[in-house]
C-alpha cells in the first residue's frame, strides 16, 4: 500500500512541477499590452488559460498534500511496530541469560 501511494504521490509531484512551469508570470500581461505576444489566440481563449491552469494546479497541490499526509501517516503506523536495534539487543540478551534466584556470593 506504502509504494502505490508512493508511485502516485512521485507522479502528482511531476505533474505539479509541470502545470506551474507552464503557466504565464505576472509580467507577462505587460509585453502582451505592447504587441509583444498573442495571448488572445490561446488553446483556452483570452484568459481562460490562466483560470483553468490555476485551478488545475489547485487541484493537482490538494491531491500532493493529501497523499502527503496519507504517506506521514503510514509511515508512522509502520514505525511503531519496528524496534531500536539496542533494544533488541537487550532483550536477546535478557532471554539468553539464565535467570537464578540464588543470589551470587563471591569466593
């Protein structure tokens, strides 16, 4: 279950990283006033570009967020099932001692 959600939370991050490369800076509306660009001709009409873009990436970010914590908290689930290596020293060497009652006297 850890690496499925992990497969999907590694995609979402390229997806994210991509959709907000792919959008326009808040300086580009500039150039586009002095003929520098198209923007009216876009895939998505004038304007709908960004809006659509925007809430994609929203969606896209909640989606990262959520596996996010999903991933948080099934690593600690697994964590606390999983023991120090001191403390399992310890314990092996508790059951390989044998216990006596006699108290020890020395010679």
């Amino acid at each position: 279950m850890f690496q499925i959600i992990l497969g999907i939370h590694i995609l979402i991050a390229v997806i994210l990283i991509v959709l907000v490369l792919l959008q326009q800076g808040k300086g580009a509306d500039a150039g586009a006033n002095f003929g520098g660009g198209s923007s009216s001709q876009s895939v998505f009409g004038s304007g709908g570009s960004a809006t659509f873009l925007s809430r994609l990436t929203a969606i896209v970010a909640t989606l990262f967020f959520v596996t996010s914590l999903t991933l948080a908290y099934i690593g600690s689930q697994q964590a606390k099932g999983y023991q120090s290596v001191a403390k399992q020293q310890v314990e092996k060497a508790a059951e390989e001692q044998p216990a006596t009652d006699a108290p020890v006297v020395p010679n």
